[in-house]
C-alpha cells in the first residue's frame, strides 16, 4: 500500500501541537477523488482550529487546510465528474494540508 503525509492538529494550543505524520494510503471512496496537492492555502481559519476556537470545531486530532488545488490521480467508484489529470479546487475545510487528498466532488470545481 502506498504511503501519505499529512499535518495533524494533534491537541489544540500553539504551532508546537502540529505534527507530520506518515500514513497508508487508502482508495479513493464512491464520490471521491484522490488528488495530488498542488497547494494548500493555511488561513485564519486554521489557525483557530489549531487554537481549539474555530466555530463548529471537531475535536483533535485532526488535520487543518482549508482550501486545496491538486490534479486528479484517481477516481472512486462512480466518479465521472473529473477525468485523470484535471486540476480541480476546493474550499475542503478540514483535510486540506495532506497529499494526497481526498475530495468530494460534490464540493470542487475546475
């Protein structure tokens, strides 16, 4: 199985609770695209996730990135929207700091 890495919000405090971690790679679910992340934009937003004070927060751990731009590497089951190396983007709210990403279709657009 492939390997991914990720920021993960381990406990919500300082810069000092993120964390590199390194992971399995799972496929892509129904309705989802594996992208490789191109960019992930880091914002206000996640800053008061790491700080435990975003509004409708989930708890630790959990991985910040707001925002994402990547090319599509693989298509879930039933997945037609996009096609193997389109670049799409997204306003993903959690998840966006990890590559590959996995996303919604329901939420990108190219």
């Amino acid at each position: 199985m492939s390997k991914m890495k990720k920021v993960v919000i381990t406990e919500f405090g300082d810069e000092s609770k993120l964390a590199i971690v390194e992971g399995d790679l799972p496929e892509p679910a129904a309705g989802e695209v594996q992208l490789s992340v191109e960019y992930s934009i880091v914002s206000g937003s996640d800053v008061n996730m790491r700080r435990g004070t975003y509004p409708f927060q989930k708890k630790a751990p959990l991985t910040p990135g707001y925002s994402v731009l990547g090319t599509v590497r693989l298509n879930g089951k039933a997945c037609s929207k996009f096609k193997v190396g389109d670049r799409v983007a997204c306003l993903s709210k959690y998840e966006g700091c990890s590559g590959p990403h996995f996303l919604d279709t329901k939420r990108a657009f190219s």
